[in-house]
C-alpha cells in the first residue's frame, strides 16, 4: 500500500518557495518502485489505461508524446457512458523525474480555451528501491482549486497512485 504524507516540501513545489499563489492539490506518497517503472507507467498507452483514472472508469484512446510540447491526451469513460477528453501537452520532461503537463494548450501551442490545470509530477528515488512520488495539480484560481477538491481530487488521486502502487511489480 502507497503511504500518504500531508507536507508539500518547498523544494519541491516552487509556489511555496517563492511565495506565488498557491492555487495547488498535492497529493504526496511513497511507491513500490523505481522512478523508472513509474515513468513506463506513465508513459505507455497501454499501461496507463491500466491505471490511470480509478475504477470503474476507464481510458481510451491515449496519446503520449514525452516531449516539451508533445501531445499528452486520452479520453476517459464513466460506467453510466459519459465521455470525457483529455488532451493537453508537455511543458517539462526529464525522464525518469519530473513532467508538466497542461490542458491550456494542444499540440502546436494552440490555445485550448478555458484551462483547468497544470500537473506535475516529481520522483524521488529512496535507498530501498522505492519510489516518493509527488503528484501536483496547480490551477488558475482559488475557484477552480476548489472545484477540483469538491470532484474528488484526494480520493480519485489517491486511488489512481494505489492502482499505479499495484501494476508496478508487474513492469
């Protein structure tokens, strides 16, 4: 099971070092593997489907391109048939450690209307072969933070580090 901390490290999120606003849902948790079996799970359509959205939802569709400006979009699917695109871009990539991601954006920098967030996520590898994984969701405004709380941001996140946390001996 993924362990689950409450701090955010100044190191880690630049807000809190620099004082920016702070419009970010942190969720902050110790994996059973290394940064590099995190970042195939990230990065492999097929298995991220896998994993990322919590059950019973599922994703089709994925396009992942780990590159600054590369696409990063799937298409989630909730059981009672709604459908719900994703689509966004890379706006950091260093293998195996740290990626941002955005839905301000679509692939040739085109401004993709309203925004909801940029995602980041950091990997810290740990003497025993473990992994921190630190997964931040940064938005425009205290509003639509809060909006993403009341979805379910803790619980979903945290659900789809757990399901990550389960495949990771398999890769």
């Amino acid at each position: 099971m993924a362990q689950e901390t409450d701090t955010i490290d100044p190191q880690i999120d630049p807000c809190v070092a620099t004082g920016a606003h702070n419009h970010a849902l942190v969720l902050d948790r110790v994996l059973n593997g290394t940064p590099e079996k995190i970042w195939k799970a990230f990065m492999t359509p097929e298995i991220l489907a896998q994993w990322f959205c919590p059950k019973p939802w599922s994703i089709t569709d994925a396009v992942i391109e780990p590159e600054v400006g590369g696409r990063f979009a799937f298409t989630m699917h909730r059981p009672d048939g709604e459908v719900m695109p994703n689509d966004g871009v890379f706006l950091a990539v260093e293998p195996n450690r740290r990626w941002i991601t955005t839905d301000a954006f679509v692939k040739g920098w085109l401004p993709a209307g309203m925004p909801f967030m940029v995602a980041e996520i950091v990997l810290t590898p740990l003497a025993d072969g473990k992994t921190r994984y630190v997964a931040t969701a940064r938005h425009w405004s205290e509003e639509t933070m809060k909006q993403h709380e009341a979805m379910g941001f803790h619980d979903g996140w945290g659900t789809v580090a757990d399901q990550l946390n389960a495949i990771l001996p398999s890769l």
